[in-house]
C-alpha cells in the first residue's frame, strides 16, 4: 500500500506547490513585519512610561542647551 496522500491534488495543479510556497514566504514576512511594529510599539510606551515617572519639576525645566539650535547666517555682498 502506498503512502502517497494526495491531500491537496497536486496532480491536478503542478503550479499549486509554488503558489503554496509562496503564500507561506509571504505570511512570514507579515509577521516578522508585525513582530517588528509591535515591538516599536512597546518601546515606545516604555519610553513614554518612563518619561511619565519624572518629577513634575524636571518637565517644566526649560531646555538646558537653549543655543544648539541656532544657525549662524553670514551675509554675502551682492555685486
């Protein structure tokens, strides 16, 4: 007896092993593109969290480096 389970009839459509592996490569890649988002997700809530555990002092501080911003704008002479 033979232990050939033709479950999906694969002898009717040659094409449906590649179509069948390509659908799996294209679910891995969704959820290793989930995983990825909902770990971005919750580093960003971590951070949040911990940004909420500052006194209330520390976020009403102004910035310590006020002047890092500012670009230096040298004017050229127009001939």
């Amino acid at each position: 007896m033979t232990d050939n389970h033709n479950y999906l009839g694969m002898d009717r459509d040659p094409k449906l092993k590649l179509k069948a592996d390509v659908l799996m490569l294209q679910l891995k890649g969704a959820g290793y593109a989930a995983i990825f988002c909902l770990v971005a997700v919750f580093a960003i809530w971590f951070l949040y969290g911990m940004g909420l555990l500052l006194p209330e002092e520390s976020r009403e501080r102004p910035d310590p480096t006020p002047f890092s911003y500012n670009l230096i704008v040298e004017e050229t002479a127009q001939v």
